[in-house]
C-alpha cells in the first residue's frame, strides 16, 4: 500500500463516520465566523431552538463591513455611517452574546481579517479542520491544517453539529523547484500557478504546495500561496508542517504550552506526506521562470508577467476564448497587444487577507521610502490585516515612511479587496491591488482591478504605472 | 427546503465561461441579514444599468436590453443553462438564495465551482452537469426555439429535451436523497450525535491542545 498525503492524513484523523455512498462526517476542530456569512445560520439555530455544539471551537471577528477611515472607526459600531453595515456588525455582536461566542469586537486590537487572525492568535493550529463561511480559508492550510470555505447553511450545520458532511477530494501536488528571481514573492508564485493550471483547475482537487520555493518561503509567504488556492479552484490548499512552522506557532496566545506543547509538536512532525504518497495529479513549476506577475482581465488566470503585452483577441485558440479576452479587453478599457508596463493607475491598494502581513507591509514601505506616489495617482492606501499588524507596523514606523510617501494608512479590515465599505473604486479607475480577485465589479462597480504583490503594487505608486520591480 | 422531484420549466441563458458569485449577487446585497429577498438583484450589473443600491425598490431602474434574462421570451425561466465553472470565486450563499428566489431550480453546466455546487443542495436547487458539447447543443436549441423547455427528473437521473431525447446525469446519493425529500441537512446528523461524541472524547484525548479555551 502506497503512503499518504498530508490531506489523506488530516481527512482520516477526523473522519466520524463515512456513508455507504461515499459521503462522509468531518470533524470540524475550529469555525471562524465574521459579520457577512453567519446572520442566517445564527437565525436558523434560533428557529429550531438549536444551541452551538461546543460553543469553544467558535471565534468571531468582524472584518468586511468596518470601516478603515480612523475618525469613522473611533466611533466603534455606532460610529459606522452605512446603516446596513452597521445592523450587520451590530448583529454578529449580539449573536456572540446570545450563543456565548468569543468575539473580537470591532475596536479591539486583535480584531482584523479573520484569515489574518486566526494563525496570530494560535486560534489556527497545524493538524487542525478548520472552516469558514468565506473561501480564502484556504489560508489556514499553510499551517498545515485542512482549512477550507464554506457556505451559510454549513456554517449553521458545524455550529449545531461540530462536523460537516463531506465528500473526500483528489490529490494535487503543485511543486515549485528551485530558487526564486529577487524581487519575486509567494503573491507571483500563486499567480503563475493559477496561469497555468487556470481558475478551474484545482475544482475537486486538494492542492498540496510542495518543493523547495515553498519551503523558502516565510509562513506569511505560505498563507499568501494557501489564501489563493481558492483562486485555482481548489477549496483546499495545504503545506507541510517544518520548523519554520513549529517556530511561527510557538508562543502565540492561543498555542499549546508546557508539556502540551512538546505533545503537540511530537503530533505536528508527522503531517507532510509520505514519500511514496500518491497523487492524482502533479504540476511542476520552476521558480527561476516566474517573473513578478500583473493580471490584466478579469479572472485571476487573466495573468502575465510584467514584461508581457496583453493578449489579442484575434490569436486565440477558440471562439470561446476570443469571446472571453475580448470581453475582458473591454471591461478593462485595455488594447490588444499593450504592454502591461504601460497601464496607468488611478488607484493602488495594498491589504486583503493575501498580503496585509507584516511582511508584506516591510516589503511595500522598503519599495516606496524616500520617494512620492505619482501625481496621476488619486489614492493609495496602505490597510493592515489585524490591529496587531498595525502596531508591529508602527512600532518599526512603516505608517511614517508610507505616509511620508504620500500613501494613507488606515484602520484594518478587508477593506477595498471587496469594497463593503466606502473603500471602493470609481467607474472605469485602474487598481494595482494586493488582493485575490479582479472579478468585474470586484472593488466597486466598473472598477478595474490588477492583481500584484505588494511590491509591485507600491513601486506602481510611485511610477504612476506598472513596472518591473526587479530593476527597482 | 423544498423538496426537487420532477421539474418542467422553461429554460434561460447564461453564455459566458468563469461566471462568479460576484457577478451572480454584488457584494453591496451581502449586508443583509436575512436570506431571501436577493431575487431582484440577481446578476444586478448585468441585468441594469445603474448600480443598485440594498433596499432599493428595482421595478424603476433602467434595464440592460441586451441581457437575456431580461427578454420577454425568457420570463418564468426555471433552468438556467450555464458555461463552464459555474459559481466560481467566493462561497457567499446569497448565490444561491438570489438564483432561487428569482425563480430558478436547476442550473445546467459543462461544470460548477466546487464550494458553489455543493451551496445549491443546501437551497433546494439542483445543479446538473452535462457533457460540454450537449450543453452546447442545448444552447443552440434553446436560442433557435422560443419557449424551449426542459424536464428535469431527479429520481430518474435524467434530463429531457421537447423531443424526447433523454440525457442521464450524475448525483451523489446522499445529496439526492436530501433533496427528494427536503430534508433538513443538521437533522439527518444529530441522528449521530453518539457517534459524534465518541469521536470527540477521543480525539480530545489523543489532542488535548485542540480544545483549549479561547477566553
Ligand atoms: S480580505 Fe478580501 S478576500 Fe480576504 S476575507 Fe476579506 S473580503 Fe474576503
């Protein structure tokens, strides 16, 4: 017999009980809940006087809805001017109150992106399942957890029933070898690989990250590839547990400790897979190939390398795929055959639960020090995961070199990755943003997204326009 | 949730690839904390010309005259015949509410995003996949009849054109069994409550550092 994945793994150690028909009841050790997803499935257990299975395994936060402007945001939940968000974060509050939930409430300085808070409190642990009523879940997979999104009637299934039914998926291992270009970062890597294996490609599959560009990479780097897994179709991605991850985990509030801790890291060592683990599929990347990455439609498999030119509808292979370029073409107001490095930006935004780590923070304040962001720019912000990103930040005084720069520094949530609140962009306005979906409408309606790294998208700032931020 | 057997219904367009859940309900309708009402706002960027607004009254908006649900000829539509990866991008259910109330009850793709598919069961919605070229050939009957219906027979697992022509797809078991009857989903897994406390004592044991408290 062949060994396992680490997926195979994480699935048999919670599985309750399997159907005759293949479906199967997963235990599920910790729900991350926020304002958006979770209304309904607190009312449905009200309707049929249902209380939460192990009230423990629940942690909520508030992040979509709040706004990032400080004035707004001092006022707390009566402070937030949009009635409807307001109902909906005051709703999540009274919700934890009534099912006794622990709740990060919208001023506490652990509040933040659920996918950023969860791995910096130890709320997220490896060998953990782990879920949420929201897709870029996945993120949690970096720790080497089973983490994946969830819809609203599920959120309500694990909160009544600590389990979810399940079917198990297929293997993928996606390995980047090699080493990576400078100036390259886990956001180009995810990016090139939903290039090629598309946004469907991952649809059934669990990803497994693998190879030596992976085990390079920083646990923050890890969450950035993890978060995007999505992205590529897969509700799942996963990487390994090693020492960077034992040493990220150690001492966080919510972590093991004492003689738990030594129990918990003796557990944790066996969750890689096994070398003759086999997997239904297998995509090889190498990583001296892959060049800071700029998607130009609006799919996140829309993507390029920045010294690329926009696709032209007239090479495409099928009528499909003209249809689907030219489309794209048009609702991003870009020509066939443009250079990437010659779209112009009216906005940039650098946040989202893919890159609003503290790296990624270092990263961007490294690009933009001691320069100005271009006069064609309107806005640039600067919006961290988590109250405690934040006061790391300005503990090494990132906010002075970005606002110094003439970026503005905000309060944290999701802010413009999904513009809930009034972070959004105009009709037909460039965006070099950090975030995970350039969808139409995504950042406000009509708006134009182009996924970056944080990198790329502070040195866009600057320049006005995209450039290749390995000759910065 | 209400239960699918048997549905004729006439059947609707949705002929792009990669339509996300973005497109299908914008994010501005996600505040609501309620889960029905979203029918209105199904595909609200395509369907209008302005942006809507939560709480709007639409009956007064400007319509997009290209957009096909908005064609007379396909008013009442209860199938909806879709491209690839269907449902794509965030796992918001709001999707399938808003498909639902507008009316739809079964979707038709060549394929579905994986988190999306599975919210459809949850809603009383049945989403079928068919093999890429018959969705193709649907398509073109659809367009050149007006008022093409499709019978969609959950118990017999098949799908069958005006003329007869049956075509016979795939569900899980479990998920079939839900959606004949309507069932309650939670129900059917306290009926494992036992089970499910023996596998918590004893993954509480083999894991105490799981179930930590969080205060
Ligand atoms: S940052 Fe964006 S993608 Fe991440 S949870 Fe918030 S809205 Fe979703």
């Amino acid at each position: 017999m062949s060994g396992q994945t680490l997926y195979d793994k994480l699935w048999q150690s919670h599985l309750v009980l399997e159907r005759d028909d293949g479906s199967a009841l997963i235990y599920i050790d910790r729900q991350l809940i926020h304002e958006v997803t979770s209304p309904q499935a607190f009312e449905g257990l009200r309707l049929s006087g249902r209380r939460p299975w192990r009230t423990e395994a629940n942690l909520a936060v508030p992040d979509h809805n709040v706004p990032t402007v400080k004035d707004e945001r001092d006022g707390g939940i009566d402070g937030i001017v949009d009635p409807v968000s307001r109902l909906q974060v005051r709703t999540l509050d009274d919700n934890c109150k009534d099912f006794d939930i622990v709740e990060f409430e919208i001023n506490d300085r652990r509040q933040g992106i659920v996918h950023v808070v969860g791995p910096e409190q130890g709320a997220t642990l490896p060998g953990m399942t782990i879920v949420c009523g929201d897709s870029h879940t996945s993120t949690h997979g970096a720790l080497g957890a089973l983490a994946h999104g969830i819809g609203t009637s599920e959120v309500e299934h694990v909160l009544a029933t600590q389990c979810l039914v399940q079917q198990k998926m297929k293997n993928m291992l996606v390995r980047v070898d090699g080493k990576l270009q400078p100036g390259v970062t886990a956001k180009d890597v995810v990016l090139a690989i939903i290039g090629e294996i598309g946004t469907a490609g991952g649809t059934g599959y669990a990803i497994e990250f693998g190879g030596e560009v992976i085990g390079d990479l920083s646990m923050e780097g890890r969450m950035t590839v993890c978060n995007m897994a999505i992205e590529a179709g897969a509700r799942a991605g996963m990487i390994a547990v090693d020492q960077k991850t034992i040493d990220y985990v150690e001492g966080r509030t919510y972590a093991p400790k004492g003689e738990q801790w030594e129990r918990a890291v003796a557990a944790w060592r066996e969750l890689h897979s096994d070398a003759d683990a086999v997997f239904d599929r297998v995509v090889a990347l190498k990583g001296e190939d892959i060049k800071p990455q700029v998607t130009w439609g609006t799919s996140p498999e829309m993507v390029l390398p920045v010294d690329g030119n926009v696709p032209d509808p007239a090479n495409a292979a099928s009528a499909a795929e003209r249809d689907a370029i030219s489309r794209a073409l048009q609702y991003m107001g870009l020509s066939a055959g443009q250079a990437i490095t010659d779209i112009k930006l009216d906005k940039v935004f650098i946040g989202s639960c893919t890159n609003s780590r503290i790296e990624d923070l270092r990263a961007a304040a490294a690009v933009v020090k001691g320069k100005r962001v271009a006069g064609s720019v309107k806005l640039a912000m600067v919006v961290p995961g988590s109250g405690a990103v934040k006061e790391q930040a300005e503990a090494e005084g990132l906010h002075e070199v970005f606002t110094a720069a003439g970026l503005e520094w905000r309060e944290p949530g999701c802010s413009m990755c999904l513009a809930m609140n009034s972070d959004k962009l105009g009709a037909g306005e460039h965006c070099a943003s950090t975030s995970n979906r350039n969808f139409e409408g995504r950042q406000g309606f009509g708006g134009r997204t182009h996924l970056v790294s944080p990198q790329m998208a502070a040195a866009a700032a600057i320049a006005g326009h995209f450039v290749d931020v390995r000759d910065w | 949730m209400q239960a699918f057997t048997v549905l004729q219904g006439l059947v609707a367009p949705m002929d792009r690839a990669n339509v996300d859940t973005d497109l299908i309900i914008p994010k501005q309708f996600l505040k609501s904390i309620k889960r029905s009402g979203f029918g209105p706002n199904l595909f609200d960027e395509l369907r209008y010309l302005d942006q809507g607004e939560p709480g709007q009254d639409c009956s007064g908006r400007p319509v997009n005259e290209d957009f096909p649900l908005n064609h007379a000829r396909y008013q009442g539509a209860s199938v909806l015949l879709a491209r690839d990866n269907f449902g794509c991008g965030s796992s918001r259910e709001h999707a399938p509410w808003a498909l639902e109330d507008y009316g739809f009850r079964c979707l038709i793709a060549p394929s579905f995003a994986d988190i999306f598919y599975n919210n459809c069961f949850k809603n009383g919605i049945l989403p079928i996949v068919l093999d890429a070229a018959i969705v193709d050939r649907l398509f073109g009957e659809m367009y050149a009849n007006e008022g093409y219906e499709l019978t969609v027979d959950l118990p017999a697992q098949e799908v069958r054109t005006p003329s007869g022509e049956a075509m016979a797809f795939e569900v899980d078991a479990f998920r079939k069994h839900c959606l004949l009857n309507g069932l309650d989903d939670i129900g059917l897994t306290l009926e494992h409550a036992e089970a499910i406390r023996d596998f918590e004592g004893r993954w509480r044991e083999q894991s105490p550092w799981l179930f930590g408290s969080l205060r």
